[in-house]
C-alpha cells in the first residue's frame, strides 16, 4: 500500500512552507494530494518529488506560475538545466575557495531568515563583509539574497513576516555600513529613492551603499515618493545624480507619468538611474524621459564614474 504523509513532513522533506504547498495546490493545481478521513491533506511519494522539483526550479529563478503543469519528466529537465548552468557560472567567476564561502553564507542568511534569528543574520553579514569586502558583500551576497527572498515571497515560500526581517535587518546593517565611509566635502552628490507607488526600497538603500561606496555623498529620500519631490531634493542638494529603484508593481501606469513628470523636472546636467526587478516593464517610459536602465551595480558603478568626468545627462538614441 503505497505510503502518505501529512503536510508538515511535506515541508521538512522539500524546505518549502505549509503555506506554499498549499498556494501552489490551488492557485497553480501543481499537486493534488488525498484527504485522510478527517479532511487532511495527505501527500504521496511522488507528491513529495513534484514539490521537491517544483521548489527547485523555482529557487532557480522559474516562475512557479509557468512551470506549475508540467510533468515530472519536464520539470526534472529544467532543473538539471538550471543546476548546470549555475555551475558553470560560479566556476567561471569565482575561484573555489570564494565559491564555497558565498554558497555557506547564502545559505546561513537564508536559515536565519528562515528562523528570523537577528544575531545569525547579523554575524553571517559582518562574516561575509571581512571575507568578500563591501563590494562583494553588497554584489554577491545581499543583492542576490534580495532577489530570493523577494521571489520566495512571491511565491509563497517565505512569509510577509520573514520578508519584512530580511528587509529590516538589510537596512540596519547597510546604513551602518555607509556611516563608515569617509567622503570627502566636495564629493559628488546623488539622490536615491523610489517614485511613486512603490513602496519596497531595499533595492534602493543597497543602491545607496554602493554608491556611498564609490565615493558619491548620498541623500537616502526614502520610498513611494512623487516626481515633484524627488526633483525638489535634487535641486536642495545640488545633486548630480538621482537613483530610482523599480521593483513592485511592474504594472502601474501611474508610474509612467511620474517618471515622464521627473524627466522634464530634472535638470539636464542630472544623470538619472534606474534599476530594480520591474524596471523593464517601464522601458518606453524611461527611454522617453531620459533615464539610464541598470541591471547591476557593476553597471551602476561604470555609470557614476562616467558622471563624475562629465556635465550633462547622455543623450539616448
């Protein structure tokens, strides 16, 4: 008789949430387990190798929306496909020493969060800063921590509360980070918040750090703020670069015309930034009004010292 178990054994088996198991049950029909005599939900071994492949594929960046139908044969496929690729791009940049250690602090930030234990989250940030630097800390650690908790929220695999940890936690440990940095008075200057509408700013505050980091004064504006405000702050500081971080929701239509509205305020010798997981959703909104689509801090950290050598604002084509 083949063997069922109950939904918390799902949970420890695949490190996905009883809350995700059953989002994924009946908003995606991804799995459709048996009910006990009292009305439980009770899973089958192949239920418990569906979900541990969904959770894979997902954690892999798949939407679980997309991927949700397929069978176990397709899903097996895209995560051998996606466990390959990752491979490869690890070995390609890193060496193996640093590998190892990204992977062990990716991994204890996520059980920390997982937990919301604040004292192993903060030792795994200050123990990742020593050994990648701020750079690294910032590029391979928090920002692709970012990124992951933000999918597994989405997708139900991470809870409002685990969420809001990671992002209060974040926040805490970069501005202290910030504070450190020693700038010198005629440092350029730059703005960074998000416009109007949207209200998650991690994105932003790393935007900050890293931009602190290279050397540019920064005056943090917070979230959900609207054009006038934002040209406003430029223009009280003098500053000559504004960042804008784009992550929720990807469509608002009331954004575009508060972007269109930032790009005729802003003066023509303001570079203006924009990046984040939703940025492109507004493409022909930020091409119109001017502004710079970054998908990196790599990108991010090109672009401000181009405008540390230069007056205007790039044309764009």
């Amino acid at each position: 008789m083949p063997t069922s178990v109950s939904i918390q054994t799902v949970a420890e088996r695949t490190g996905l949430t009883p809350h995700a198991i059953r989002a994924w049950e009946r908003r995606y029909g991804a799995i459709e387990p048996a009910r006990s005599k009292g009305r439980h939900r009770m899973y089958s071994d192949s239920d418990v190798r569906r979900l541990a492949l969904l959770a894979r594929a997902t954690r892999a960046g798949k939407s679980i929306g997309r991927i949700a139908r397929l069978d176990d044969e397709e899903l097996s496929a895209i995560v051998a496909e996606t466990s390959h690729s990752t491979a490869q791009s690890l070995s390609g940049c890193l060496d193996g020493t640093h590998r190892l250690a990204e992977a062990a602090f990716f991994e204890n930030a996520l059980q920390a969060i997982l937990a919301l234990d604040t004292q192993s989250l903060d030792d795994t940030f200050q123990a990742a800063q020593v050994k990648l630097g701020d750079q690294g800390l910032l590029r391979r650690l928090i920002t692709p921590l970012a990124r992951e908790v933000g999918g597994r929220w989405r997708t139900g695999q991470l809870t409002a509360a685990q969420e809001h940890f990671f992002t209060a936690m974040s926040k805490v440990f970069l501005w202290n980070l910030t504070r450190q940095y020693q700038l010198d008075a005629h440092a350029p200057k730059i703005v960074v918040g998000t416009p109007a509408g949207q209200i998650h700013d991690l994105g932003a505050v790393i935007v900050a750090a890293a931009a602190a980091n290279n050397g540019w004064r920064v005056s943090y504006v917070g979230a959900s703020l609207p054009a006038f405000e934002l040209a406003g702050a430029v223009q009280t500081v003098g500053a000559r670069a504004i960042a804008l971080s784009i992550v929720y929701p990807d469509d608002d239509p009331k954004l575009e015309i508060e972007l269109s509205k930032l790009g005729r305020l802003l003066p023509e010798n303001v570079h203006f930034y924009v990046g984040g997981r939703a940025s492109s959703f507004y493409l022909p909104a930020l091409k119109r009004c001017g502004a710079r689509v970054l998908g990196s801090l790599e990108e991010l950290d090109e672009e401000l010292d181009t405008a540390r050598r230069t007056s205007n604002r790039p044309s764009l084509p």
